[in-house]
C-alpha cells in the first residue's frame, strides 16, 4: 500500500471559522429507533471537540442509508440529535432543506456550544451524482472544508469529492488516525500475508478480490460469496445464496489463483425441514442451505493464520446475526485475537460486518487495528489511493 500523507486540522488556524465536517453518521437503528451500535458517533466526537475547543462553527454533514435521492422520513438523520447531544454535551441544531438560503445563513448565527447537523445528504440524487453545483451549494455553508468519513472516501460523491473544488479541504483527526494506522501495519511489507474476505454478495468485491488475490499470499473466501466458487467448481450448494452472473467470473479467478485460494470444506446450515445439520461440502443435498463454515475449515483457516505475520480480514464467516452461524466468526476472531496478543501476527480488521463479529466476541482491544471502513479499506489496499483524498493530500505525499 502506499503511504498517503493529509493536509491536516491540526495545522490551520480554525479561529471563528465555519466548519462543514464530512462524517458518517450511516449507523444501526433497531424498529424502535434506539442505537444498536454508537461506534461512528464515538469515533467523531474527537474531532468535533476540537474543533469547538478553537473556536470554530460546526455544520455537521452525513448520508444515512440508501433513499436513492428521495425523502424517506425513517431515513431522517434527526432522529440521531438525541445522541449527539449526550455524546457531545452541546446543542444541536437541525436544519432540514438544506439548500435553503435560510438555511445556509443559520450557518453565520451559530453560538459557541452549538452545532448544525444537516438532514441526510442522499436525499438529494445530487449528491451521489457528484453533481459540482450540489457540492458548491454545500460549500457556501463554510469557510473550510473537513472530511473525517473514512469510510465513505472511496464514493464519488459531491460532499466528498466535489465541494473539495470550492473550499480549503483537510482531514479530520479520525481519517488522519485511519491512514497512520494503515500506513504502520502495511509499511514494512511483511510476508506472508492472508486475507480473509466474506460477506453475502461477490459482485460488491470482485474486482478488488482478484486485484488483492494478485497481490496477496493466501486468499480464504467464505460467507455466502464462497457459494459462487463452489458451484463453479461443480458443488452441490443447495438452497444457499449465490449469483448466478458472477459464477463464471470466480471460476475465472479460482483457476488463475487456486495456489493461493483456500476454500471452506465442510458447513454449517439449515435443511428443507429446517433442521440444523453439519456436513462436508461433499455431502451436501439440494434442499440444503449453508449458513457458516463447519470446525474442519475452521481449523484450515486457523492453522493458515498461524503461519502468517499479516491477517486482513474483511466480511463475516457467516451468518452471524444469528448465534447458531456465529460461532466461526468468534472462533477466528480468538485465533486472529490471540496470535496478536503473542506478536506473531498484525492483525487488521474492516467492514462494519467483521467489526460487528469481532465486537460479539468481546476481544475488540486484542487486534492491531480495527478500521472504520469496509469498501474504502479494501479499495485503498487495492489501489493505495482513494477518490476522496484527491484534495487533502499534502505535498510530501
């Protein structure tokens, strides 16, 4: 990967100065509304308080889900002021049109111990469109332009790329974190290296897993996406989710890199009378649904952790929402956790799903690091640049 050095907060004067603070606030909500999981609002707070310790003026700017440029009131980042209020101890002010002139004049009114945050910026097809006059709409708001969403700096999108064309752009202490930390455990280009990649859909990673599989020494794919390898192989694969277009594109991959590919032999699933069963890849019938690996692959996977000094891991195992498909995702976390703790491995985590897992098992502070993105951290070991850094880099970069 290579090292991408910031133009960063800590080096401007901020004295007075309005704020637009580029965050991801994209976080889980239950039917009730209450937060399953205050993560990215921990991980923002930092920031934000610095930024009020010097005197500057915070409009506070995110996405929240996938409304498609529509307004979608469950969708609503309103809902999020209760906890910004608690997290932060100021007041929040929300400001629903956003390309209102009112709106954008509240900016200049703002009082110390206040903050905007602004409604979700996807309900404007703009903004995913990277629309220039969309981003120079949201310019007028501030006077510099600060981006701490780490994860979303692999979107083309207007409050990313941009509104970077119509203000001063600088990073956030927590992308400015996210990008040491990187830098540190891929400098020294430790061998030999695993990636674990899993998650449900193949066609969101394809083209990255054939880049990193080129690129790194041992790939192990599991949760669904596995199932596209399998078929094309010539498995049976039951009732379990695959897609069917990009079977014949892992096929592709598998016989370029099979000398680098590990494969789960054995699962873990539900049968058509929805019975909980065991079996190797083998033995598995058409009314069959795999839902996690089995302990044989387990022991695979462990055993090729154990001979690696670096372990990326990326997507769940399995599904693990549910606690009978959990159980190979908290095993390798114990495994990938307590190499780590003996320094025989780096290990990093990323992707709200992997985190998600690690998090279940309880060992969050026995990993090297765990990173806020999922798409951005893989894209940025894939291309070691990422579209949302084009105006915040600093000349040593």
């Amino acid at each position: 990967m290579n090292t991408v050095h910031l133009k960063n907060i800590t080096d401007i004067s901020l004295n007075d100065k309005k704020i637009f603070l580029r965050c991801d606030l994209n976080v889980p909500f239950d039917d009730n509304k209450v937060l399953l999981d205050d993560t990215r609002i921990n991980n923002i707070v930092p920031t934000i308080q610095y930024l009020l310790q010097k005197n500057a003026k915070v409009i506070i700017a995110s996405h929240f889900g996938r409304p498609n440029g529509e307004y979608k009131e469950e969708l609503s980042l309103k809902k999020l002021i209760p906890y910004l209020e608690e997290y932060l101890k100021v007041k929040v002010i929300f400001i629903k049109d956003i390309l209102s002139e009112n709106s954008i004049a509240r900016a200049n009114d703002l009082k110390n111990g206040e903050i905007i945050l602004l409604e979700n910026l996807r309900f404007y097809k703009e903004e995913q469109s990277n629309d220039m006059q969309f981003g120079q709409k949201l310019s007028q708001y501030a006077d510099i332009y600060i981006n701490d969403a780490f994860s979303c700096c692999h979107r083309e999108h207007a409050s990313i790329d941009a509104i970077t064309q119509f203000l001063p752009s600088y990073a956030g202490l927590l992308l400015v974190n996210e990008l040491k930390n990187l830098n540190d455990a891929f400098s020294k280009n430790t061998r030999p290296q695993i990636l674990i990649i899993g998650g449900k859909k193949i066609s969101t990673k394809i083209r990255i897993l054939e880049h990193l599989a080129n690129k790194i020494d041992k790939v192990f794919i599991a949760g669904a996406m596995v199932n596209n390898f399998l078929k094309a192989l010539g498995y049976e694969i039951g009732t379990s989710f695959y897609e069917v277009d990009y079977v014949e594109h892992a096929k592709n991959i598998y016989e370029k890199y099979k000398e680098k590919i590990i494969l789960p032999n054995d699962f873990v699933g539900k049968n058509e009378n929805n019975k909980l069963f065991i079996k190797d890849i083998s033995d598995i019938l058409a009314g069959d649904c795999m839902l996690d690996i089995g302990s044989s692959s387990c022991q695979k996977l462990c055993d090729s952790i154990k001979n690696s000094k670096i372990v990326i891991w990326n997507g769940p195992i399995g599904f693990y929402e549910e606690q009978q498909f959990a159980v190979s995702s908290l095993y390798i976390a114990r495994s990938i956790a307590y190499h780590t703790q003996k320094n025989n491995i780096i290990s990093v985590i990323g992707g709200g799903d992997a985190v998600a897992a690690v998090k279940l098992s309880g060992l969050q502070d026995c990993f090297s690091y765990i990173s806020t993105g999922g798409g951005a951290f893989l894209e940025l070991l894939e291309k070691g640049d990422l579209i949302g850094f084009k105006n915040l880099k600093s000349k040593e970069t």
